[in-house]
C-alpha cells in the first residue's frame, strides 16, 4: 500500500467487496503490468531506428558503387587513373609472390571501386551516408537547425525583401527548387546542364516557372499519347473500367 494508486484500488476494495474480479483485475494488471521508464523506451527504439538507417544507406551506397564501377564511361576513367598512380601495375607479380588470375582481377575490381568513391561525388539516395544524417543526431541537432534556419530567414529578409538585393545563383536554384516541390537530395542528383537550363530560363520567376511547369506536361501529354502501353490501358478502361464484371458463355 505504500504506492498511491493501489492505495485507492484497496479503498474501492473495502467499499464495494462485492465486485471480486474487478478487484483480481486490478491487482494482477498492477503487479504484472511492465515497469519500464518510457523515456528509455524511446531512446532505444530510436537507436534503433538510427542504425538500420545507417546500415541501409551504407548498403545503397555500396550498389551505386558495385553499379558504376560496370558502367564502360566510369570503368575506364577510373582504370586510366589507377594506372597514372601505379596501382594497378602492382599486381603483375612474379615468383613465390605470384598470385591466381582471379585473385589479381579481385584486387583490381577493388581498386577500381576505390577510384570511383573517391573521384566520383555521388549524390541524391544513393550518395554516401554520413553520421549527422540519421534520425538519432538529427533530433539531438534539432535546436541547432531550427536557430540556423531562424537566422536564415532573417538575412534572407533583410537582404531581399528589405534592401532589395539580386538574387544569386545559389538563391535563384534554391527558389527553383521550392516552386519544384523538391527535396534538397532530389535536386542535387539532377545533371548540372539541367540546372544550366533552369537558369537561362530565369525560372526563379514566377511567371517562367508557370510557363515551364505547362510545357512540361504538354510533352508528358504527348509522351503518354504515343506511348503503346497507355494506349492499351485507356482501350481497356474504355471498353472493361475498373471494377466491371462480364458475363460470357464459354
């Protein structure tokens, strides 16, 4: 009795014994009833969720780099500079030293991967997972972001809104991206001559942007019309629809 709520379960207890299982109930919820602090609970599920994070990244990572590394354009740039720094002349070896074909087309296949992580800057999904990232290090640095974001704004204001300033490049992609609805990853792993486009089109403005944003699904349109699949699937939503059921005769 010295915890407040079984206190109260007693004295319902001496004032209505006649609701015996109602009193078996609470007895046995209480003292069966799992005694963990919630804050620990949280922290370990978020741990938890940290490292599978981590470990899936670092695995989507390492299939970019298996995948460049069997693309011709990227295979032989990175064989070029291997053999610029000697690396590959290395496993040409003679005598006791001599190594099996497969062993030396294993070493090169890990040179060359290391060429490409490290030539190669590999953004968007895919790029390579750094520690800050996951979710752990990202609520701890929440504050951080959130006074980092704050004075942003503030200098965006000031120098945009209040002086009248120009936009630089870095704004003007950044307005770009906003109107796009696209993440800061998704943007990145777009090829620069698109950017390129972007800019020379001025379609940090509005009124390009919209003009874009039309073109864009005039070609999807057309792309759409003539693409076979879509027109087998809108023959088969005119003549069937969703849902429909027939009736024929075998």
């Amino acid at each position: 009795l010295q915890d407040e709520e079984t206190r109260k379960d007693y004295d319902y207890m001496l004032d209505h014994p006649e609701e015996y299982y109602r009193h078996y109930y609470h007895y046995y919820s209480r003292r069966l009833a799992p005694k963990v602090d919630v804050r620990i609970v949280i922290l370990v599920t978020v741990c938890a969720i940290s490292v599978f994070q981590f470990f899936s990244w670092w695995s989507s990572y390492n299939e970019a780099i298996n995948y460049l590394a069997t693309v011709p354009k990227y295979r032989i740039q990175a064989a070029e500079i291997a053999r610029q720094q000697g690396l590959l002349n290395r496993t040409k070896e003679k005598g006791k030293n001599r190594r099996s074909k497969e062993e030396i087309r294993e070493e090169e296949e890990e040179i060359i991967k290391d060429i490409i992580k490290n030539k190669i800057d590999i953004k968007g999904g895919y790029q390579k997972p750094k520690i800050h990232d996951i979710l752990l290090f990202q609520i701890l640095l929440a504050p951080f972001y959130l006074c980092k974001y704050v004075a942003w704004y503030c200098w965006w204001i000031y120098c945009f809104t209040i002086k009248g300033q120009e936009y630089g490049v870095e704004e003007k992609l950044y307005i770009i991206r906003r109107y796009m609805k696209m993440s800061q990853s998704q943007f990145d792993s777009l090829e620069d001559h698109q950017k390129e486009t972007f800019l020379e089109r001025q379609l940090w403005i509005r009124e390009n942007y919209e003009v874009y944003k039309r073109e864009q699904e005039e070609e999807l349109k057309k792309k759409m019309a003539m693409d076979p699949r879509w027109k087998r699937y809108r023959r088969w939503m005119k003549n069937e629809g969703p849902g429909r059921l027939t009736f024929i005769d075998d």
